[in-house]
C-alpha cells in the first residue's frame, strides 16, 4: 500500500485519516480505499494517522489503528520552510534543566501535497486546514472558513439565507440556556416549529446525535442527546421528504455531479442506516424530472460557492414531496470516500472513475496552492 520510492516524477502525497472524531472508523475506510487508489506510477504515498487521543503516527498507522500494531510518533510543523513528515523520537541525550526525556525530530519523507481524510471535528472543521496553511503546504479540500462554515450547521444555513438559498426553518439552542431554563427552551421551539422536528448538534457529521422528534418527551431526550455532542444545538423543522445528494468538484469554477437520492429503511437517514445496518437504497441517477434535477445540481453550486468551498463538497438536499420545494440540508467537505461512498458513486455515473477523481482532486489541491502563491504578502509604501 505504502509507496516508498521519490522518483521526480512522482508527487510526495501524504494521506492523513483517523482523527479525535465519532467517524474515526469511517475515515480509516475512506483512507484505506484512496490509498489503494492512487497511481504508485504517479504518487509516492505517506500515510499519517491520528488516534483517538489525536496522537499523530507514521510507519503504518492504518495498520495500527485497525489492528494495534507498531507505528511511530509523527508531526508536521507549522513551519513554511519544512515541508516533510516529522517522526518524534526520544533523545537519549540528557538535557540541563528538562524534567523529561528530550525529544528529537527526524524527516521521515518531504511532502508535496496533503490529502486529508479526516470526517467531523478535528479535520473537516477547519482545525488541520490551519495547520496545513501554516506549514504552507496544498492540500485537498476547502480552506479554513469554507471547511468551518460547512462543519456549522447554524453558521451553513445563516450564510444559505444571506445568499438567498433555501433552508428550512429552524432555531439554535445553546445546551448552557437548555440546562438552565428548560421549558422555556421548549415553548420557544413549539411555538415556531410545529412537531416533527429534528435535534442535531451544530458541529457533528454522519447523524451522529441526531433525533427526530414527533411530540414534546421526545424533543425532550433529542436536545439531552444532541447536548451531549455539542454546546449548540439546531432544532430544525422537519418535512415529508426525499433526500437527495450531489456531488461538487472544482476550485472558482465549480462542477456537480448528477443527482442521486437515498431511501433509508430506518426513519431516517441516521448514522446506523448509514454503516451499520446496510439497507439504505442508493439511486443514481435520482428520479427527478430534468427541471427539478437541474434546479438540485444548480442549488449545489450555489451553496458550494457561498461557502468558498474548493476542490470538493458532498451537498445534501431535501426535496419537500408535498410541495415539491428544494431546501439546502448541508455539506460534507470531506464526504466518505470509500468506493462505495455516494461522493465518488456520484462521478463514477457521472463518466468520472475514482482514480481518475483521486488525480483531478490533488490536481486541484496543486493548482489552488499555486494562485495562493502568486499574491503579495507584505505591503511597502512606494
């Protein structure tokens, strides 16, 4: 899996997965298959995972984090001279005045592109967006405030309806307010938001925390759990709908895939139907008509553009089936990547195979760090 070789035609890619997230597991899924996928004509390939407890590894960490075997302590500094994979060792040198053992840094390979494939908080938040851009490296993905914004549920749907877009209605709670005055917490909601309604945590992906909530002892226990996840809590409207998906590609001239839908057996689409129990039905392309597929795919762009999305965006769309309405629901800036994940399902239907994606995504990676490059970053009076 792990390519070692630094021929000068091959790109330096590291792969980063794991991570302090509930979606830790899915992430090593995502890496093992992208890994697997990359041209070792084309990439020499570094993987580096985070545990649990956001310990950085080298070695074969997807090794270790699925079967607990050996790898290295590693890190990246947030230095734009040094571009490589950093491994920490401890010094068996004794230093004056330190009160434990030194540690030594040593270049494990030189990096010349970072794919993160890190899912939730903690990698799609825009925390190692920030490392990444300290360290002056390209990386795959949106930047700092597009991963930031699209990880914020509330902040995703302020910024929808300040561009017009459509969200559906819906009302943030802090779990602080909810603790402290719990009924009027309830009688703020029931009096806007007629059951069912839907408790998330603002910063949390693939369901997790999620509940829906059809009469007040159950909105009761989904903002309880939802609080658990998260200090802020979205308490959205819910409709009888269809959920539909598609897939962005691009930097500032943006491409959607066509249209799929997913039709959970559960309620709705929950971290369970999601990977565990397996019977959600996947359609692609969706059963829409051409004008409402169009409109889907155009309200993708949009929302991906409000955000300052780049190089790739899962959007997730509800379509109300008694009004025929679209709302934005949100977007994965870094979607599941497995080779079954609907995001490269999508542009697999879409004439785009998966290696042929991996390659247009670092390509994009190498091209939006190239723009950075060229701007001025001092200001001298003339």
């Amino acid at each position: 899996m792990v390519n070692q070789e630094k021929g000068p035609h091959k790109i330096r890619v590291g792969v980063i997965f794991g991570g302090r997230s509930g979606e830790h597991e899915v992430s090593l899924q995502s890496a093992q298959s992208v890994m697997q996928a990359l041209d070792p004509a084309k990439y020499a390939v570094a993987p580096i995972g985070i545990d649990k407890d956001g310990r950085w590894l080298t070695g074969d960490p997807l090794a270790t984090l699925t079967a607990g075997g050996a790898s290295h302590h590693a890190t990246l500094l947030p230095d734009p001279q040094s571009a490589a994979l950093m491994q920490v060792e401890e010094s068996e040198q004794q230093v004056t005045g330190l009160t434990a053992n030194p540690k030594l840094l040593r270049a494990v390979t030189e990096l010349d592109v970072i794919f993160p494939v890190l899912h939730g908080p903690y990698g799609e938040d825009g925390t190692v967006q920030g490392l990444l851009e300290l360290a002056n490296l390209p990386y795959v993905g949106a930047g700092v405030v597009g991963s930031a914004v699209g990880m914020d549920k509330a902040i995703f749907k302020q910024v929808m309806a300040a561009n017009g877009l459509p969200v559906l209605p819906w009302r943030l709670v802090l779990a602080s307010q909810w603790r402290a005055q719990p009924e009027a917490v309830l009688a703020a909601i029931e009096a806007e938001l007629p059951y069912p309604v839907f408790t998330k945590p603002a910063n949390l992906g693939s369901s997790v925390g999620i509940c829906k909530c059809r009469h007040r002892d159950e909105l009761i226990t989904g903002l309880d759990e939802a609080s658990r996840y998260d200090r802020r809590v979205i308490v959205e409207q819910g409709i009888n709908g269809r959920e539909l998906e598609v897939a962005v590609l691009g930097n500032d001239d943006p491409v959607a895939s066509i249209v799929g839908e997913i039709r959970p057996r559960r309620d709705f689409y929950d971290y369970v139907a999601k990977y565990i129990s397996d019977d959600s039905e996947l359609i692609i392309p969706a059963p829409l008509t051409p004008e409402m597929a169009a409109e889907a795919r155009e309200l993708a762009i949009q929302a991906y553009r409000a955000i300052d999305c780049a190089g790739l965006g899962r959007v997730d769309l509800l379509l109300d089936k008694d009004y025929g309405k679209l709302y934005l629901n949100e977007i994965n800036t870094i979607p599941g990547f497995t080779r079954i994940s609907m995001y490269p399902k999508l542009w697999e239907a879409s004439g785009l195979s998966y290696s042929d994606l991996l390659d247009k995504l670092i390509e994009l990676a190498l091209e939006r760090h190239e723009e950075k490059e060229k701007l001025k970053k001092s200001f001298e009076i003339e």
